[in-house]
C-alpha cells in the first residue's frame, strides 16, 4: 500500500510471486528500487540493535549478492554478524555477504549411504571437490534433516535408519557448522506439519545427552573449530576404504582421530597409526588409549570411535 513501486507486477498492473515459483503467499520484489534496499537495511539494523547475532535468509540466490555485501558493511558496523544463506551453487554470495551456506550435496550423499545406495567412496570425491570449490573460510552447514527435509522427505528414521549416531559424530568432527533441527535432540519422530501450527512435545531422551556431548566435543576442542580456526582433515587409510571412514585433525597441539563404520557390518581394522603415537581418550567411555595400538580395533555396524589425544 505504502511502496507499491518496490514490487514486481505483471502485464495487467497485479502483484506476482516470486519469479519461477508457485508461491502466492508472497509478492516479487524489485530489487533495482534503492528505497527498497535501504528499507531492508534499515529492518536488519534494528534486529541487530535488538540483539539478534546473525540472519538466516532463505532463497537468497534470486536476489543481488551486491545488496547483501552492502548489508554486511552496514551491519558490522554495530557488530560482527552471521549471516547464513539458504543456497549452495552460487558462490558468489559467500565472497563478501555470507559466511555459511547449506551442504546439500553431502546431505544427500549421507542419506544415500544410510540406504546402501553409495558409500565411504563417495564422501572421499566429495570432499576433494570441496577443497578446490570453496576456500577455508566459507563455513559448510551439515544436516541430516530440517524443515524441510522432514516434512517432504521424512524423519530421520525413515530416512537413515541406525545410522544416525555415526552420521551425528560425522556431522561435528568434519569441518563444516553442525545443525541441529527442532526435536532432534529429543527424538522426534514425526513429520511436522509444514503450513500449519504443529507444536513439539519436548522431553529428554537417549539423544538429549549425546547431542549435549557433541557439542561440548566441538567446542573443547579447538582442532574442531570452523574455518580457518580449525584443523585441516587429513584421511587415515584403512583395509576397508568403501566402509570406513577415518581421519585426523589437529590444530595448537590439539589433536583428535576418527574412525566411523558407514556400513551395516562389523568391521575390525588396522590402520598404520605410528605417525600418531600417545596417549588418548575415548570420546564414548572415557577409557584411555595408547597409540599405535597393539590389537585391531573393532567397529559395530553405523560404529565409531572419537579419539583425544590427551
């Protein structure tokens, strides 16, 4: 009513959606209207001023990445501000606008794992085209669901069966932002309603305390870190390269290995863990360890094996 000028219309004067979309909740906008860019900014601000620490922004790959550079300079000079784009493929918002983008690609490649669909190989050409696609600053957001991955493609169960112990320790030792959707944490399983009001029943479940420890591994140990603050991801070979996935990670003296079974068979393995001779402790039992180790080391079916060197 205010800005009708800040829309897009079509040939007969009416609103449309978005471009390319059947979503007629919402309206197109113009985004060449500088008034228009200045009002956004302006909205970002106060949320800042009121305390918010970052904005997640769905779709923002339709929208000009040269307004969320300028948003960015506006903001931060308030204070530092994380900004979160719902896209994968359009790197050039993560140049100067964003800080962390959604990793779709490997969602997808846990999920088919978790069927039997594809396996350790796969995760080992994915992270090769990593490195050569973003730089070490970009933050990846790693997720097995969300709202809407569980509302369309189903819940975690569904989707990844027993897997989703393992694929959670992968999820935070990899580098890249774990995510942590509604109720996971409390297993939830049921898919949420998606335009309408579907409240969670929160408790404590087994997962409660297992994501608090995740947690709590992430951030004890500065290896793990995002981006540049943390350590480089270096493989472990082992006998069982299309089940197991092993690695190291190291940064100021902190150090930890890895070792995940994405298969739903036992497996024993020896890998050559001369180069990380001492001492460690076992994430899950708290039992120490001395490396090499003198025995093959056992993994249950979706198994797996967090090691701190103390």
């Amino acid at each position: 009513a205010e800005h009708p000028d800040w829309y897009m219309k079509d040939s007969t004067g009416n609103f449309i959606p978005p471009l390319g979309t059947d979503w007629t909740d919402v309206i197109q906008l113009d985004w060449s209207q500088k008034g228009l860019q200045d009002y956004m900014i302006d909205a970002f601000k106060f949320w800042v001023n009121a305390g918010v620490d970052g904005f997640r922004v769905d779709h923002p790959h339709k929208t000009p990445p040269e307004f969320w550079e300028r948003a960015r300079i506006e903001l931060e000079k308030i204070k530092p501000v994380l900004m979160l784009a719902e896209n994968e493929e359009q790197l050039q918002f993560m140049e100067k606008g964003f800080d962390v983008n959604y990793a779709w690609e490997l969602h997808h490649i846990m999920n088919e794992i978790a069927q039997g669909k594809r396996n350790v190989n796969d995760l080992r050409k994915y992270f090769k085209k990593e490195e050569m696609t973003y730089p070490p600053s970009v933050y990846r957001l790693i997720f097995m669901t969300n709202h809407d991955e569980n509302s369309w493609a189903g819940t975690i169960n569904e989707r990844m069966g027993e897997s989703q112990k393992a694929f959670a320790v992968f999820m935070f030792t990899v580098p890249g932002m774990p995510l942590i959707y509604n109720g996971q944490e409390d297993c939830l399983d049921k898919r949420l309603k998606f335009f309408e009001r579907d409240p969670i029943v929160w408790k404590e479940c087994n997962m409660t305390g297992f994501y608090k420890d995740l947690i709590r591994l992430k951030k004890e140990n500065v290896s793990l870190w995002n981006g540049t603050s943390g350590g480089p991801m270096n493989e472990i070979k082992t006998a069982h390269p299309a089940g197991i996935f092993a690695f190291s990670r190291q940064k100021e003296g902190n150090r930890l290995l890895v070792f995940l079974n994405l298969s739903e068979k036992p497996v024993k393995i020896q890998p050559d863990l001369d180069a990380y001779e001492g001492n460690y402790s076992d994430f899950s039992t708290k039992n120490k360890v001395s490396l090499p180790l003198k025995d093959s080391l056992g993994l249950e079916a979706w198994g797996y094996k967090v090691l701190i060197q103390e």
